[in-house]
C-alpha cells in the first residue's frame, strides 16, 4: 500500500508518497482498499504543525486524513455486519491519506443510495462536525434562526442542509461572489456575500433581533461581532481559527498567527451569565475516545441519508499524487463544497 507521510511541520512538500505493507485487521476492525479521500482545512492544520490532537496523541511523522470511501478488503475476527467487497465510507483517527485504512467496524457507514462513491468519501467528517454541533451542543427550538458563516464550504454545506431539514431558518455566509450559485442549490433563506455586502448590516435586517445559533470556524475576524449579534439564550459554536493562517504561500505565518491570536475576543463567565449567551468550542478529533456519541452520530446520520432529504456535497477531484494541488485549493478560500483525492 502507499500512503502520504509528513515528517515534520511545513509547506507542501512536507507531503511525502511512501510505500508501506499492506494493512491486517485485528478482532472487530476492517480493512478498506481506498478509493476517495476526503479534504478537509484540518489537514492543513496538520501539515502545519498547529493541530492539538495530531501534536497531543501522533507527533511526527503523522499521515492525516479523517474521511475514506472504497471497498471492504478483509474483515477482522468477530465482524459480521460488513462483508469483503462491500462499498462503505470510513472515518478515521488520522491515517486516512492512504491506499488502505483499517478502523473499527463502528466507524463505518453504507454508502448513501444518493451519493457516489467519490461523493460519499467527503461527507463523514462535514457531516459528523454539522451534526455533533446541532445535536450534541444545543438545544433548537423550533424555527430557530441560525447564521452560518462560510456556507459554501464542506461543513457549512452540512449545517445548511441539516438545518433545513429540521424546519430552521438558515443564513448563509459567503466570502466571494462565485460561492452563491452553489449555496443556493441548499435553500438557505439568506445569503449574505460580505465581499459585496455589510456582513453584520444584512443579519440585522433579516433578524434584528438576533440569532439562536451562530457558527463560526473563522476566527478572531467575526469570533466577537457573531457574539453580538445572539439572542438571549443564543449560543456561538466555534470550530476553527482560519482567519489566523495564510491563504498561500504553505506555511505558517507568525506573525499573522500572533496577531490573529492576540486578537481573538475573550469571553468572561461572568459576562455570559449577564448576557444569558453562551460560546462553545469543540473538535471533532477529540470525540474518538466518546464512543456513545459517535454511534449516535453513525445511526442518526445513516437515518437522514436513507430518507433521502440529503443532497451530495459537488466534490472536486484531484489525483492521490497531488496532494499538495488539493492542499493548496483548500487553503486559497476560493474551493467550494468538498476536494476529494482519488486513488
């Protein structure tokens, strides 16, 4: 099997191609040969060396990747619901920039009849973050407002539609005016292009008197305007930083970093009780030792899919050898939907 290796962190080519033996379950896991593998921006904070879990639980040399889709290959002891040549998508703790992937059989979900192949090796990562955000975080009442910043991108797409689904009213925000035609296929009531429009003039007027859910993976940039702008009981759900790293050029930029960081608003307890609002982080990659809620997000998910309410993310292919191509298109903020490599 090959697979991509970054031995330590930098720029893109840190993305090393290297050839390794071919993968053997152990009881209760499975082995997929790969055939689309999901992109997503925490890969790139992985090359750069600033992502928590792959420094606190891998170190270096590290192979990223938390999203496959291919074909069951061998099954390990105990495993009876998947079969060898069944088509599945996988999601993985890292490891998944690989020819071949073995994970645990309850990391593993049917493909979507909706979805191909290739689409479904971008949906669990999107989906898993859209879903625990919604579901495991908040609570929604019913036709809850909701903003959603940078909702062309894999996991705004996932909110959007997620959120639609269950009857909300959904903001879409965008950052270049190509990104409109493809969020409109999701049916948000809004979309706001804060490249050509007042992001924060446009939320007022279509809810002046706040959002219940804000969601934000940008940073420092609207991190403390998206607080403001929550109702009463609101809650602010952040997920990234990207407004801190640089959009070219493969490597980190400290001095942007530092000012990005100094930057980013801090959130006194004693002002979230006055305010009765409320700012929750998470990262999806600290969920693998939470076993409850990673079945609940498999069987809830597989649920949505079968009803058919769900769209395929548009993908964008790029060969497994051009990682770095795919690298950088995610980092130049200009990709929409999902970038899945192909083997």
């Amino acid at each position: 099997m090959k697979k991509i290796e970054i031995p330590s962190a930098g720029s893109y080519d840190k993305l090393k191609i290297v050839e390794c033996e071919d993968l053997t379950p152990k009881a209760g896991e499975v082995v997929i040969d790969v055939k689309g593998i999901g992109i997503n921006y925490a890969d790139v904070c992985i090359r750069l060396g600033v992502y928590e879990s792959a420094k606190k639980y891998v170190g270096w040399p590290i192979t990223p990747g938390f999203e496959t889709a291919g074909v069951i290959k061998e099954v390990g002891e105990g495993v009876t619901k998947w079969q060898v040549g069944q088509e599945v998508v996988a999601f993985s703790f890292f490891n998944g920039y690989a020819s071949q992937v073995c994970v645990p059989e309850t990391q593993i979900l049917n493909v979507p009849p909706q979805f191909s192949l290739m689409q479904a090796a971008g949906f669990p990562a999107v989906f898993f973050t859209a879903f625990h955000a919604l579901y495991h975080h908040v609570v929604l009442r019913p036709n809850s407002k909701i903003l959603v910043h940078s909702a062309a991108g894999g996991v705004g797409t996932a909110l959007t539609q997620l959120a639609k689904m269950a009857g909300h009213k959904v903001v879409g925000v965008i950052g270049s005016s190509h990104k409109r035609e493809y969020l409109e296929q999701f049916g948000p009531d809004k979309i706001i292009d804060k490249s050509k429009e007042d992001l924060w003039k446009e939320a007022e007027a279509f809810s002046p008197e706040g959002y219940d859910i804000i969601c934000d993976a940008n940073g420092y940039t609207t991190m403390l305007d998206s607080y403001k702008h929550l109702k009463p009981a609101g809650k602010l759900l952040v997920y990234g930083a990207h407004s801190m790293l640089s959009k070219k050029g493969g490597r980190l930029n400290y001095l942007k970093a530092g000012i990005g960081l100094l930057k980013t608003p801090k959130f006194n307890p004693f002002d979230l009780i006055s305010n009765n609002k409320g700012v929750i982080g998470f990262n999806l990659s600290f969920l693998f030792g939470e076993q409850d809620l990673i079945l609940d997000c498999v069987s809830k998910l597989e649920e949505i899919f079968k009803s058919g309410k769900i769209k395929p993310i548009p993908i964008t292919e790029i060969p497994f050898e051009e990682v770095a191509k795919a690298h950088q298109f995610i980092e130049s903020g200009n990709s929409v939907g999902k970038i899945v490599l192909k083997i």
